[in-house]
C-alpha cells in the first residue's frame, strides 16, 4: 500500500471497524474535491479531514434544537489541533430551528434560530476516537441566535466563555439528573484507491458541559434582553442538564495526496533533482523516483523535481490536415488545413489563434473567409484554454485516466462570411480536445477533436456540465461538432501531469 495511503490508513483505523476496498465510482478528482479548503500548505498538517453531521440534537438549558440540516466541520489535522479551512468556514454557519422560539420575550415574533460557531481551537484524540473512551473530539462554541429583535450579536457562550462540549464515541459519565448515553466509532471503508477514508454512522455524544448565559441580545437594550434571554431558554444551565449528540460521516485523507490531486492535471516540467556524492554514490533530494515526476519518494530522495508550470519558453506552434465543422442538420464547412499558435499562461491554462486555411461551404465550393484574412482562411479569436479530466477513474487493478484541452472565447470562437449564403458563420461554445502523451516529458502534444453527425464526441469534463459547439450554418443557430487532427510542437519539453502516487 502506497506510504502516504497507509498513514491516512492508520488514523483512520482509529475511527472504526475495517471494512472492505470499495471501487471508486467517480472521478478521483471529485472524490477528492469536498478537502478543497484544507490547509494543505501548512507544513504541520498531515491529514485533511470532513465531517459532516446529518442528524442528533443539542439540549442546551431547556431548548432542544434537532440537526435537521448538515453541519461541516472541516480542516487539516496537526497533532491533535485542527487547522482551520482556508476559506474561513471552518465550521459551517448552519442555522437549526429553535422549537416554540423563546416564548415569553414580549415582541420577539417569528422563528429564532440558533447557529453553533467556533470559540476555540477543535482538538481530535485519535487514539479515544478508537477505544471509544475519555474525549475524542473538544468543541469550544458560542450559539448565535437569530431573530431581528435579538440583532446580529445574540449568543450563548462566547470568545472567553465558551460552550465547552468534550465529545466521545463510548460511554459518557454525567453528573445528575443527566444519564449516561453512548455513542459509536462507526464503520470505516475505503475509496478512491484507497487514497480516502470514510468513516460512515458515527456518532460523537457528550452530556456533562456547562452552558453560560446569553450575551449582546438585543443591542443597546442587552440588559433587559439577555436576563429574558437566559429565562426563556434556561440557561444559564450547569453540566448534568445539557447534551450534544452528533451523528454523520467522516472524510479524510493524507495531506500530500490532496495537494497533488486537487492541483492535477497541470502542465509541468519534471527535472533531474540536485544529488551529492556520498561514499562514491549520488544522493539526491527529489521529492519524485520516476522520469515523469508521478510517484513520490517517500524520504524527499528521488531523482527528480516537479517544477509546476511553463518555463521561461512557453510558446508552441502546431500544423494539421483538414477540419471539418458540421451542424446537426447535415451542413458543413470544409477546411484543407489547419495551424496554431499560441502560449502555455499557467499550470492548467493556455491561450492560442487557430487558423483555417482553404474553407468553402461543403454544399457549395464557396468560399469562406474571416474578415481581413485571405481568401479562404478563417481566423479564430484569441482563444482560452483550460486543462481538464475528460475521465479519472481509479479501480483496485486499473485506472483510466484521460484530460482535454478546452477551448473557448467569451463571446464567439470564430466569425466568418461565405460566399452566396444570407447568414455570416458564427461558431460559439467551447470545444474539448483530447490531449494525448501524457505523464511524460515531451517536445510535443497531439490535440484531436472529434464528431459525429454534428455532435462533439467530448462536450464536457467528467462530472462537469456540458458546454458545446453553436454555429450558425444556414438554418439558425445549431448544435455543432468539430473534427480536427492537429500537434503542438513545445519551445521546450513539457509534461501534462495527470496521475500521481504517494
């Protein structure tokens, strides 16, 4: 099992009973998407981890609020801290309906809600997460009520005088009149390879913390709010008569692997790494062990460096046979040959101008041309290209794996006129190529479209909605599909990374 792969394995171990692989069912990429906000540049943080609670209750004082609605905690396990998502949502701001409002405050009308927030760093106990004894989770929070009597500073708890829930997935011991309650490590599996763990019918429950009294409710008239407040929701409320229980999922995943991953596909260079000589043999301190920089050596001694990006030679030029551009009503224009020419802006970015030369109307021989291009030739816009996964399925034995460049404009790809016809070409959309050579160094990268019948055989990324081909071709706008053959020839070797191993 992969070295990064087996430590994600080991903390999740922690959480449940083994269960069996699972085969990934969807593309790894979105797999892996729901850590995008994990802090994986932080150089602490081993692990990425999502939890989702989808059911339970919090009973703080006399109010029961169900979870009736997801509640995400996420972040990047350091030790035992989570680090907090890089969007700032570490704890989604989930409002939960508060049954009955707070009854008795004379005009607070309407529904209140009630909205956990974090007052603290989240600790995780991996090892009670396992043995299901003493805390597994610390969830310092402050409750925020909403209501447009309470105004926007409502809470329960605050900053210096948090709710202070100790969670466990064993047994908890309250004091009275509270009674003991269980919870659960749940069951684990695997997906993606094995590159993620999921933790499914967890439950994290505790019964024995202390609410304080609410704070800031009302605005300027807190002093007469917050004792109606605390009245009305019995707080404040001393352990024994308060209880959390939290039930959902749990994702995580080894933090290298969802840096490499979310980053994939991207153009690239891998490069020998820098070596010493040590007792008549080169030591080298690269981060990869093969030539195309897609399997990560594991103690920083590889042979070679990813370098993400374009270098300083970033343009590439391209050539190719005849293009075909047909509608779904049978029309086509006909082009003898094709050339590109362009630059590679980003890691996943490029931006080039494609011109067609030879182009007639196929039903008439006529002629078609751009504005101010030679007869017979049709210039696109300046295009933008964007790398993506056409498919990036992982199996136990297999993986299929395949990435398009996608071309578009903001407005329209090209416009051209054709002789004897009442309507000017105009091609819209966004047209995905296949890219071939991939995981590889290389002076150059073949980029193929096809159609059939007018319809593009690739008009989408994987789990991404469709964007495809308009023209107008004769009888209005139709769908469209493009078939073309073309190379792109590098100023200097580059690779399209798309699959990576820890």
């Amino acid at each position: 099992m992969r070295r990064h792969a087996l430590a994600a394995t080991v903390f999740a171990a922690t959480l449940g009973v083994l269960g069996a692989p699972a085969v990934a069912i969807a593309g790894l990429q979105h797999e892996f998407a729901p850590f995008a906000n994990c802090p994986v540049n932080d150089s602490k943080v081993t692990t990425c981890i999502v939890s989702t609670v989808t059911g339970g209750e919090f009973v703080l004082g006399s109010k029961t609020v169900a979870i009736d609605k997801p509640v995400v905690l996420q972040g990047g396990l350091a030790g035992t801290e989570l680090v907090g998502a890089t969007n700032g949502e570490t704890l989604s701001k989930t409002a939960l309906t508060v049954p009955g409002g707070l009854v008795g405050i004379e005009g607070l009308g309407g529904e209140v809600t009630a909205t956990a927030e974090l007052a603290g760093a989240v600790g995780i106990n991996s090892l009670n997460l396992l043995t299901a004894k003493g805390t597994a989770v610390s969830l310092p929070l402050k409750v925020k009520l909403g209501n447009p009597l309470l105004g926007s500073t409502c809470f329960i708890g605050s900053d210096s005088e948090p709710v202070a829930v100790e969670l466990t997935t064993g047994t908890t011991s309250p004091p009275g009149p509270n009674k003991p309650i269980t919870g659960s490590p749940g069951h684990l599996t695997f997906t993606s390879d094995h590159r993620i763990v999921l933790i499914t019918g967890n439950a994290l429950v505790g019964n024995s913390f202390s609410v304080p009294g609410a704070n800031g409710c009302g605005g300027l008239l807190f002093l007469l709010i917050d004792p109606l407040v605390d009245l009305a929701s019995g707080v404040p409320a001393s352990a024994g008569h308060n209880t959390a229980v939290m039930k959902g999922t749990l994702q995580e995943a080894a933090t290298p692997e969802v840096k490499a991953q979310l980053g994939l596909p991207e153009i690239g260079r891998c490069v020998p790494a820098e070596s010493t000589g040590e007792g008549g043999l080169a030591v080298y301190d690269g981060a990869y062990e093969n030539r195309g920089c897609t399997v990560e050596e594991g103690l920083g001694e590889g042979e070679y460096e990813w370098v993400s990006g374009p270098g300083a030679q970033r343009h590439f030029h391209g050539a190719g046979g005849k293009t075909t551009l047909e509608g779904v009503g049978g029309a086509q224009v006909s082009c003898r040959a094709t050339s590109v020419s362009g630059e590679y802006t980003g890691a996943k970015t490029v931006s080039a101008v494609i011109t067609l030369k030879g182009c007639v109307f196929a039903s008439t021989k006529q002629k078609c041309e751009s504005a101010r291009a030679p007869a017979g030739q049709i210039v696109t816009n300046e295009l933008t290209g964007t790398l993506g996964f056409i498919k990036d399925e992982v199996a136990e034995s297999s993986s299929t794996v395949s990435v398009g460049l996608d071309l578009s404009d903001g407005s329209s790809l090209l416009s051209a006129e054709c002789v004897g016809r009442p309507e000017a070409l105009v091609l819209s959309g966004s047209a995905i190529a296949p890219i071939g050579k991939l995981d590889k160094m290389s002076s150059s990268f073949s980029a193929d479209y096809k159609a059939r019948a007018g319809l593009q055989e690739v008009e989408a990324f994987e789990e991404a909605p469709k964007d495809t081909l308009l023209a107008t071709l004769g009888s209005g706008v139709e769908r469209a599909g493009l078939t073309s053959s073309r190379t792109l020839v590098n100023e200097e070797p580059l690779e399209i990374r798309a699959e990576h191993t820890t």
